[in-house]
C-alpha cells in the first residue's frame, strides 16, 4: 500500500479520512468519516466522496484503503503511581497513542490512591497536560472506609477496586466491600491472586506451587461467585489466567449473574515455558501459565465469554531491574494491545478475513470497556456523535517490534525481535492527529478527564432493595455476546 496523506491546517478543526474500510459494530464498510468539532459528523457512503457533493473540509486523510477502527479504550493500566519503579504519564501516553489506544482507565495503585470524589479530581489535576491520551481512574477501597462508596457519582467513577498486592483488602473475601459496591452502583473489579506466595513481585514458583496456585485461583473464583449471588455486585474480574477460571467465569455468567471478565495480551501470547526462557520480559504480575491454559482464554475471546482485553500496563524500569529470579514483574501492555491481539489471531485464524478480526478486537477492546465503564456516549465505537477517536490501522504493514518502539520507560520486552505483521499507521484523538508512524511524530498531551455515565446494567441500591439483576438464566449479561459466526468454530 501506498504512504497516507494528510493534508493538514495546525489545528485540525474539521477533517475528512476518506477512501477507508470503517470497522463498524454492524461490519465492515467502505467509505470515509467526516469529523466536526472533534466528533464523527456522518459516515460517508463512497458514492459521496466520489460524487463531490461533501461540504469543505479544512483537512483530507487518504487512508488507501487502509482499515479504520474506533480508537481503543485500554481499561487497565497502571500509570504514574508515585513511586520509582511506575511509568510516567508523558511516556505512556505515547506508548498508549503508538497503539491505537485514545483512552485509558488507570488502577488506583498510586500514592495517594484516589478514594472518593475529591481524591479523583485531585489525581485529575495532576495528569492533565501531562497525558496524550485521554484518562479516567477506577476508584480504590480500603476496608475500614467503605462508606466513602456512597459519595460516589458517576462523573468521578463508575468502577471500585482493591489490591491485595499492594496491601489492600483482599476483596475477594470482603463481602462488605461487595455489599457497598453494590449499594452504591458501582462495577467491582477484581484481581483473583488468593495466596500470597502468587501475588505481585512473588519469584517463580515450582510445579507444585503452580498447583496450589490453581486451587487458591479457583477457590477465590467460587467466592466471588457465592458474593456476587448474595449481593447483586456487578463484577468484572480482571487479567484471567487460567483455564478453570474462565470456565467457572464464563458459566456464572451464563446463569445470569452481572460477571464478567477480561484477559490480557501477556496471557494470550505467552506461556509459562516462554517466561522461563525470557524472563521478566514475559512475566506479568499475574503469572502465566501453559499452553492449556493459554488456548483456553483464546476460546474465551472465539466464544464471545471474555467481555474485554486489557492491556495491563506495568512496565518497570530497566535501571531497576534485579536479578532474574525477583526482578520486578511488569512487561508493557498497552502499546502491544492491538498488535499482539490482531497477530495471534491471524495466527489461530489464518482463513478469516482482517476486517472480521478488527471487528470483534474493536468489540472487545473498544466498545465492551467503553460501555463496561460508562463512556458509551462518546468512546467505543465509529458512530455519528461519538468522539472522533480513531486508528488507521495497516494490515499489511510488517516491522519489527523493540524496545524503541515501546516508547515508554521499559526496557527490552517480551517481543523485541520480532517481525509482526499489523500496525496502527495514525492515531487520532477527538478529531486530532496524536500519533503519526510515518513520520514518528506525536501530539500535544493535551488528553481529557471525560464525563462519564452509569451504565445501563448498574443501579443505586436503596437500603433494603433487591439485588439489581434476576437470576434468570435467559438474562444474559449484554457484554457477553457470541463470537463473529466464522470465527466460533473449535480448534482443530
């Protein structure tokens, strides 16, 4: 394919991409996209753009026939948390826009963590100007203060969390965090690490650890059922690992209870052989397993169980690196979201078409975390109103990945080497270029702090209320949704 072309004014105020594949949650369709005040004006049918019956546009990008996706909405990275070892905003929102990501959802790991209200517009104040992309946090809980959930609205957070690595309750036991989560309408995410010997910065462990590790998985997966049960908790249960964990997941879910789930890059790319041979680079926080395992959490994503994929950023810094056994765990995610998921699909399903990929990756990592986390109005999805978050994506384009190209605070990762095929070529924030291959160049950090909404399936509870879900097995969570027809089919 020939280089894209853009015709730009520095400011960007109306732009029009044509001669594009638009990745739309109903297909795939030729045509371009008319953007105005930073928002999608119209889709434009190619008759259109052929036809010169087009207003004027101050700016014209020809993607040749390259495919456009929604941008992605990366809900779970750790970013700037205060100490040494965390990624900085500036950086990883390069690394965010470098691929394809236009909003992050950061974890409440930061010093301080933000627990109410006032502590989210604070931790706001500090980003902006920092961020190329725009940015939300999900709210921390401590145990001894889970009345500060009532205060919380919707315009400071949607979503609660609490880490047992970091020292926090572990709330896969709390059922008052559960209650209060509930009550106040908020999504619990949760990390199912059970044991301490298996949670954050633990070194390798033996084959009969990696067993132990399995039970304690499963057992934490049983509780957070058993809770969601008793309280009507809306729960999305982040980097799932393990085979039994899925299943356990996807079948809760089908029974009706408000689960759901994610799986990361790291998870579905790498195994616990390749984290012996490569080392920290292919070791997440949440450890990954075998090739079972790993298949599994494919069959996830084919099946339409996995809700999201995340991109679990952590990366450390390489000045800080240990020795092999304890260095710190945390290869970088976000860059790699779109071009790890979109390779090892290629790579499982070489028959499908890109565009059937594209649409169900800018399902599961666009529009199910937007509507997941309450953006729906404006992220998620290529529509007339929606932000003008965008990706042109190059099927075609191979390169091969490294650490300068993670442009982050990390070192060497888990890929450096290798030849992918796949890359978002330009990155578009509300209407403005923030990342441009070509021409290695990026934007202003100029990211936002978006208003965002309860979603559709979250209630307030009222004392003495039911749960807000029937346990009716035909009630089906909405952001689990069978896979593309094609691509359901077993592995053989």
């Amino acid at each position: 394919m020939g280089r894209l072309t853009c015709l730009a004014t520095p400011h960007l105020a109306d732009l029009l991409i044509r001669d594009a594949l638009i990745v739309t949650p109903d297909g795939v369709t030729p045509g371009g996209v008319l953007v105005r005040d930073g928002r999608i004006a119209r889709l434009v049918p190619p008759e259109a753009l052929r036809d010169g019956s087009l207003p004027p546009t101050w700016s014209v990008l020809h993607a040749r026939g390259r495919y456009v996706l929604p941008g992605l909405v990366d809900s779970h990275v750790h970013i700037g948390g205060g100490g040494p070892g965390h990624e900085d905003w500036r950086r990883a929102g390069r690394a965010a826009a470098a691929g394809g990501v236009t909003t992050v959802i950061d974890m409440p790991d930061t010093v301080p963590p933000p627990l109410d209200p006032p502590g989210v517009a604070a931790r706001a104040e500090l980003v902006r100007g920092e961020s190329l992309v725009d940015f939300r946090f999900h709210l921390g809980v401590r145990p001894d203060r889970v009345d500060l959930l009532a205060d919380v609205v919707p315009a400071a957070a949607v979503s609660v969390t609490a880490f047992p690595a970091a020292g926090g309750p572990d709330a896969t036991r709390d059922a008052e965090v559960f209650a209060a989560s509930a009550r106040a309408g908020l999504r619990l995410l949760l990390h199912v690490e059970d044991d301490p010997a298996v949670r954050c910065g633990a070194p390798p462990s033996s084959r009969t650890d990696v067993r132990d590790r399995r039970h304690g998985d499963a057992d934490a997966v049983g509780r957070i059922v058993e809770l969601v049960r008793r309280h009507g908790t809306a729960v999305h249960v982040v980097h799932v690992a393990t085979a039994g964990e899925a299943g356990l997941l996807a079948a809760a879910a089908g029974q009706g209870l408000p689960v759901t789930f994610e799986v990361t890059p790291h998870h579905l790319s790498f195994t616990e052989a390749d984290a012996g041979r490569l080392g920290p680079r292919a070791r997440p926080c949440r450890a990954v397993r075998s090739e079972r395992d790993r298949e599994r959490l494919w069959d996830a994503v084919w099946r339409g169980e996995a809700a999201t994929i995340g991109g679990g950023d952590a990366p450390d810094v390489p000045g800080e690196r240990r020795a092999p056994a304890d260095a710190p765990h945390g290869p970088p995610g976000v860059r790699e979201l779109l071009p790890a998921v979109y390779a090892g699909m290629r790579a499982r399903r070489p028959a499908a078409g890109p565009g059937e990929l594209l649409r169900l990756i800018a399902r599961l990592c666009a529009d199910n975390p937007a509507r997941l986390f309450g953006l729906a109005g404006r992220k998620g999805r290529i529509a007339p109103g929606m932000d003008a978050d965008l990706v042109v994506f190059d099927t075609e384009e191979r390169w091969t990945s490294g650490s300068a190209e993670a442009y982050g605070r990390c070192g060497p990762t888990a890929r450096d080497g290798r030849t992918v095929g796949g890359r978002p070529v330009l990155t578009l924030r509300r209407g403005q270029v923030i990342w441009d291959a070509g021409m290695e160049a990026f934007g202003p950090p100029d990211g936002v702090f978006p208003p965002a909404e309860r979603p559709a399936d979250l209630a307030v509870r009222r004392p003495g209320g039911h749960p807000p879900f029937s346990r009716s097995p035909s009630r089906i969570s909405p952001y689990i949704s069978p896979g593309l027809p094609d691509l359901q089919r077993e592995r053989s």
